[in-house]
C-alpha cells in the first residue's frame, strides 16, 4: 500500500545544510536529491528534456521549496515512503484564452507586431500582435495555478510585465508600453521556417533604418541589407530577394500598392520615415492574405497621430527636410499629416551633384580605358547643369467608436530629376570619321498618389472583419537622348553599338476591395476573405529599335480568394497553411497558390522548419540593366502568361544564451520570366519589331542558397555577421539553345558584419562592412574574350547616432559616411562612346569599362521631436 506523506514532514528527516542551484538541469537536480534524502527518484524522460532548475534553500526545506518550483513548470512531486521513491508526474492542466491590445502609454498608439510571451509549464510561450496591437492567445495552465505573468515586448519600448489572476483573464487586456528612444518603425521579418515564436525580437533589432543612414535619409530599403536573404543594393533601384529580380518585389502603404517605393533612383525609400510605426517583410512562404509576387512583400503602416496631445516632429538632412504633425481628435480619434521635400536645389553639400549624375546614368566612375584606345582621355562627354527635386505627403485619420474602427490614410509622392550634357558624337548616316557636339538631356518624372479607407469591426472577442476601399495611380516619363544600343541581325558578327534617344510614358490605375474576417480559437487563427482589383494600364515607348512608336492599352479584373490558418498542433509544431486562388481577366487564367510552414519546436532555445509556396505574378515590372529609371509596368496578357516561381526552404534557428544563430538554404523555379528586348542578352534574339511587343516572356530562371545569420553580443558591444552562398542562373529557348547561364544579379558570396559600439549615453556607432564576389561580366555575351566575372565588392560605412534631451525637445543627431575608404567598386561593364587612333582623322568606337559604385559621400540628418 502507497502511503501519500506530508512533504514537509520528508523535508524535516534531511539533514539542514545550504543549497544552491542556478540553471542546473532538472535531471542533474533530481539526482542530488537522491543521493541527499535517500530516495529514488522516479520520471519520464521526456519530463525532464530542456528543463532547469534555479533556487536557493537549505537541505532540510529541499523538498518542499524543489515541489513549489516544479508546481510553476507543471510537474507534481510526490512521495512513497513505503517504497522511499519520489514520483515527478504531469500536473492535470486547463486552457485559459487571453486576449489584448499592445499600446504607446504616451501616445496611445496601438503597437503592431508587438511581442507578449509568459511562462506556462516551465517553458517561454509567446505570440506576436497583429497590425493593430491586438493579440489572442490560448494558455495551458496546471491545475493548481491561479496567477498568470505576461511580459510585452516592442522594439524602442521598455518591456512591461503584469501578474493577473486567472479568473480575470476574460477580460480584454491593455499593456501599455513607455517608449525608451525616438526610432523608426519596427520591422517585422519574416522570411525563415524556423523563427521563435513571438519571443526573440533580435532580428527586429538588427534591422533599425536608424543604423543605415548612408546618404542622409533614413529608410527600410537600404536597412533590409542587413539580412543574408536580400542582395548587395549598389546603385539599383529596387531589391534582389534570393535570386528574384527587382520587378518581383512588392511594396504595400497601408495595404495599397505603391508601384515605385523610392526617391531618386533607389537611394531613399518613397516614404517620410517619421510618418511610419511598423513594416513587414515577407520574402520566404508569405501569408496567404497576401498575393505575395516571387520576390516578397513589404508591407508599411502608417503611424496614427497620438491621442493624448499635439506633437510635431522636424528634421532636415543633406538631401531633404520634413515636417510631422499630429494631434488627437475628439476622445476617440487622432490625426496625422506629414511631409517632406528635397533640398538638392537649395542646399550645396559636398557630393549631391553626384547623386544626382550617378543615378541618371550620367558620367558614372568608370575605370581607365584599354590600351589599345589611343586618346585615353577621349571621354567625349561634358556635364551641364543638373536639377533634382523629390517630395512625399502622408495623410492618415483613424476614429474609435466601441466595436468599430474607421482608419482614412493617403500617400502622394513623386520625382522630377534631370541632367544636361554635351557630348561629342558621330553622324552615324555618315562616315565614321564625322562627329559633332550634340545637346543631350537624361529626365526622369513620376508621381504615385494613393488613397483608402479601412474598416474594422469587432464581432466579438474572437471574431474580426476588415473591410478596405483604395486606389492608387501611377504614373512615370523617361527620356535618354544618348540611351545605348545594341543591334543585331542574329549573329555576333553582325552587332553594332549606336547612341539614340529613347523614351517611354506609363501610367498605371487600381481599385481595391478587399474584405477579411478572422476567427480565433484556442490553437490558433483562421482567416479567410477575398480581394477584387480593377486595373488600368497604358504605355507607349519610342525606340530605336522599332520604325515607329509602340503603344499599349490594357484593362484587367483580378479576383482572389483566400483561406489561411495559423496555429499549433500541440506544443512541439507551429502550422502556417494557406490557399489563395487568382482569377485574371485577360486569359483568363486561374491559377492557386498553395502555402505551407511547418515550424518544429516554435519556443525555446531551437526552433527548425520546412516551408513551400508557389506564386504567381500577374502585374510585372520590367527594369532596365544599368538604367535606374523607375521601369515600366505591364499586366499580363492573353499569350504572355503570368510569372509562377516554386519555393522550397529549410531552416534552423538556435539561441544558446545570448547568442542568436540562424541557417536557411532555399530553392526557386522560376518560369515565364518577362524581360526588355535591350536588356542584354535578350537584344540578341532576333525579332520583327513590326509585329511584337518590346518585352519577351519566355525566360526561365533558377536560385539556390545557403543562408547564415548571427548576433553575438561583445560585452557592450553588439556584432552582427550575415552570409550568404548563391547561385541565380537565366535561360531562354532562343539563347544558345535554351542553356543556363549566370544572371546580371548573380553575386556568389556576400558576406555583411555590422558592429554596434556605445560611445557615451544616448550616442552608438555602427560600423558596417559589406564585401561581395563579383557579378557576371555582361560583354561577354557578345565577346568571348571578356572574363566571365568583374571584381570583388568591399565598402565600409559608418553611423553615428547621438540623441540629447532639451527642455523643449529631443534631438537627434546622424553623421554618416558612405564607402569610408573610396574604393572604386565595380557595379557592371559596358561600353562607352571613345575616339580610337594615332592620327587624324580618328574613328569613334565603343570601348568596354567597368562602372563603379559611389565613391566616398558624407551625410548629416537632425531630427526634432517636441
């Protein structure tokens, strides 16, 4: 017969002596307990896997303080003096739902993405708050506990932790955080199979745009860099996502597309970056409610203004000024209106003149001419002046009124840059040897203009439907009159290089309707909804390659369906499944995109997971190699079917102590990839100019890599180092019959190391280093003697961040410095326009040089928050 005793009356037969255990394994823990009272000690292995034990006692209380500790993980200990055995049992548990909201306890601000984690069964749970703070959460609980801690965490916020008995947990909860600094939005990343859970925040961490300020402005763009999966951004417009072209990226403001994300040629983001609260990237298998294109999605929301009182936020930097106003509305609403203009025109700093140069894709850098170019001086270009102009407008209301929530957002952004020239240049109907001085002009114009309204209503604790009505228009004009070309009559013996104008218009419409309902349970959340889009498109090109103008009208219709669940499968497996079906107009085709994540061990100190997905791309945007216009967008047609790319990836994600290590590999297929005819090699594929379109839909591609990702903390100093192993490979039926060969973008190794060092209270520097293998040598598509691969990328930048407190306001302050040691750093080879010979008359040729990134460029931003 079992004879249940006291446990305290065991305690008292052992003998009182001091002991300590600080993170001691459970199993290491029960042992001494048995070799200390004497008793065998009985448990299940796969109770006591991963757990530790930390208290402090004396031997005669062992026992009763060891039982209190293990009645917080869960676990019952009992005793059997007849047998002198301790028994470690399962403690009967019970779900208790919670559900919240995350807010600024200054402003009143919800928080999106904001973290909420608790301890429950000696483990570290979390979940992770939606866009609008809110969070629901099923909490398995022993028995016997009637109290619950729950810890809520924000990048920028101090944490705050609350105890609530468990009988109040039907309540709705409000956890208000205090901010601790001024900073920009947190990005939200989601690209691996294997990330923790709603607890670790280190990644959000590593991407702060307050560390990557290289040419004055702040932004997520050049911020994303930072991650292994994103290539090296030199002077491209747009980002490269494991293996994607730039056109296969997608940006959201506040759900609504935004077709051209940055200002002045891919140096900063298209958005004030005080009038942004939370970003998330998506680049691995994307949630279904999002159509999601090969490439990912970056999804920003706009800040609400504060609901306590008026603030304002002014800064200026080398490039651009803005200001930011906000203030509540009523008791239960809150306004927001902030802009910012470009102060090229008006503020000389040293080096603006070249940006503006660099990103028309006048007089870049470029090395020394061969040696078999006679004038090595023979440039035949002079710069004339230069004008560049940008702004961005971002308008948001948001009211409050019991279960219903009505949120007005709009955008209106644009660019107007242009350079003149002169530049020497053949009479190409003439003899070779006559040439003139011509005026040459490089413009590039766009506006992108967005508007919405989105409606939430509250049905009951675990029931939401979300309602958005928006538009946006789109509208670009580029002209080059020295746009380079190549020419062929399908052979290699037959190109020929000329210099011409070319120009293009494009103007692009949407309407957006799109409703949501979520549903939470106690493993999880279902979503379901659909999207309707009508688009309108137009463009018209004028090129040298066709006789006669080319002018496209297209109207399409796209309807989606999707269906998603996010949820556990007990405690050991994290399930993100999804479907969304795409019917498009011009086909018509219908298409599904299946998404899958398998998570294992979502918590604790290692997570691994599988994910896939298939995407489709029905709006596609073509850009120009070595161009940095905004591209052109184009809708696909009823013979020009839409892009599909397959992805598979695998990860694993540790964190033994502080340390943070992620490994990722992934596949891609690529199929039905659209291009430009001039883009190089595809000028080589002879086609009737009189009968189809500029752009060619055939090409296939492929990518394949492996992805490594650590944050190791240094004492005070905190390093970063991301690598990534590539390959990106293209190929076409009418390109060397149909072989693979290595994409324009096809960097091998990039390799990014960022250290963080404080300085002194409120001030840090980060020191980022990025080095790179080289990119495919495009001449050598039409000569073989060219090497297969240009040179390596290194670059060192550096941030400084200082913050000071006046009465009035908080001021920051950042000094940045792009390409610290002015490498000339190879970005492609082209060729340009030179005079060849020793005597008179010289003949013009094209000679190919390696194009360089930007050389040393200094910076400075002041911000203001009053």
């Amino acid at each position: 017969m079992i004879l249940m005793v006291s446990l305290l009356g065991l305690a008292g037969a052992v003998r009182a002596q001091p002991v300590v255990y600080q993170e001691v394994p459970l199993r290491q823990v029960l042992d001494d307990v048995a070799r200390r009272s004497g008793y065998q000690v009985l448990y299940r292995d796969a109770l006591v896997e991963g757990r530790t034990v930390t208290l402090q006692t004396t031997e005669s209380h062992l026992i009763e303080a060891l039982t209190r500790e293990l009645a917080r993980q869960g676990l019952v200990l009992e005793a059997d003096t007849a047998r002198r055995q301790l028994l470690l049992l399962e403690a009967p548990s019970r779900n208790v739902s919670i559900e919240g909201q995350v807010r600024d306890a200054a402003t009143g601000l919800p928080l999106p993405y904001a973290t909420v984690s608790w301890w429950a069964n000696g483990r570290l749970w979390g979940t992770m708050a939606d866009a609008e703070g809110r969070f629901v959460a099923t909490v398995a609980l022993p028995a016997a506990c009637d109290t619950l801690t729950l810890t809520a965490s924000y990048v920028g916020y101090e944490s705050q932790t609350i105890s609530l008995a468990v009988r109040e947990t039907t309540r709705p909860l409000r956890l208000a955080l205090a901010p601790r600094t001024e900073a920009l939005p947190a990005v939200l990343i989601v690209g691996s199979a294997a990330w923790l859970d709603g607890i670790d925040t280190t990644w959000q961490r590593l991407v702060q745009p307050a560390r990557f300020a290289p040419f004055g402005e702040r932004g997520v763009l050049r911020a994303l860099q930072a991650l292994p999966a994103v290539g090296l951004a030199i002077g491209l417009d747009g980002l490269t996502v494991r293996g994607s072209q730039t056109d296969g990226f997608q940006v959201l403001l506040d759900g609504v597309p935004v077709y051209h994300p940055s200002h002045l040629f891919g140096l900063f983001d298209a958005f004030n970056p005080d009038a942004l609260q939370a970003v998330g990237f998506f680049y691995d298998v994307a949630p279904a409610t999002y159509a999601a294109p090969p490439g990912g999605t970056l999804a920003f929301v706009t800040r609400s203004g504060s609901y306590q009182r008026p603030q304002s936020v002014a800064g200026v930097s080398n490039v651009a000024g803005r200001l930011l106003l906000e203030g509540p509305l009523g008791r239960s609403g809150s306004w927001l209106l902030a802009g910012r203009r470009s102060l090229l025109d008006a503020l000389a700093w040293p080096g603006n003149d070249r940006l503006v140069a660099f990103g028309l894709d006048v007089a870049r850098p470029t090395g020394p001419l061969p040696p078999n170019v006679a004038d090595l001086e023979a440039r035949l270009l002079e710069l004339g002046p230069s004008a560049a102009t940008f702004y961005d407008l971002h308008g948001k209301l948001r009211l409050e009124g019991g279960p219903v929530r009505l949120t007005l957002s709009g955008y209106l952004g644009g660019d107007d840059a242009r350079q003149q020239a002169q530049r020497l240049m053949p009479r190409w109907d003439a003899r070779p040897s006559d040439f003139e001085w011509m005026d040459v002009e490089t413009r590039q114009r766009w506006t992108n203009r967005t508007a919405s309204a989105r409606l939430t209503y509250r049905m009951g604790a675990a029931l939401h439907l979300e309602t958005l009505l928006a538009t946006t228009a789109y509208e670009s004009r580029y002209t080059k009159d020295d746009f380079l070309y190549a020419f062929t009559g399908g052979g290699l013996q037959k190109l020929f290089r000329r210099l011409a104008p070319f120009a293009y218009t494009n103007a692009l419409t949407e309407w957006r309707w799109e409703q949501a309902l979520q549903v939470a349970q106690e493993a999880g959340y279902w979503t379901l909804g659909y999207t309707l889009q009508h688009l309108d498109l137009s463009y018209e090109e004028h090129s040298a390659v066709r006789p006669r103008p080319f002018a496209e009208k297209q109207r399409a219709v796209q309807t989606d369906a999707f269906l998603q669940y996010e949820g556990r499968t007990g405690a050991l497996l994290k399930v993100l499944a999804g479907l969304r079906l795409h019917a498009f107009s011009t086909g018509p085709y219908v298409r599904l995109s299946p998404r899958l994540q398998l998570t294992l061990h979502p918590e604790g100190q290692w997570s691994a997971g599988v994910g896939f997905s298939r995407n489709y791309q029905f709006l596609h945007h073509l850009a120009f190699e070595n161009m940095n216009s905004t591209g052109i967008w184009l809708l696909t047609g009823r013979n020009q079917p839409p892009t599909v790319v397959d992805n598979m990836s695998a990860g694993v994600q540790l964190r033994p102590g502080r340390t943070r290590l992620q490994l990722d590999a992934y596949a891609r297929r690529f199929a039905n990839v659209w291009q430009h005819e001039v883009v190089a090699p595809f000028f080589l594929i002879t086609r009737d100019p009189e009968t189809t379109t500029p752009w060619l839909t055939g090409a296939r591609s492929r990518a394949y890599g492996l992805e490594m990702l650590l944050d190791q903390p240094l004492g005070p100093l905190r390093a970063t180092l991301a690598y990534a192993l590539s390959r990106v490979d293209l190929a076409h039926d009418a390109l060397n019959g149909g072989a693979w060969y290595p994409a324009p973008w096809d960097r091998r190794h990039q390799l990014r190391a960022y250290l963080d060092v404080p300085l002194w209270p409120g001030s840090a520097l980060t020191v980022a280093w990025f080095s790179a293998s080289g990119p495919p040598n495009t001449e050598r598509y039409t000569d073989l003697a060219q090497p297969e691969r240009l040179g390596p990328y290194h670059r060192m930048d550096l941030t400084l961040t200082t913050r000071y407190r006046t009465p009035f306001a908080t001021a920051e302050l950042r000094l940045g410095l792009f390409n610290l040691f002015d490498r000339a750093n190879p970005w492609y080879r082209a060729p340009v326009l030179v005079l060849v010979g020793e005597r008179l008359p010289r003949r013009f040729a094209f000679a190919p040089v390696d194009v360089y990134d930007l050389g040393r460029q200094a910076s400075f931003e002041l911000v203001l928050h009053f």
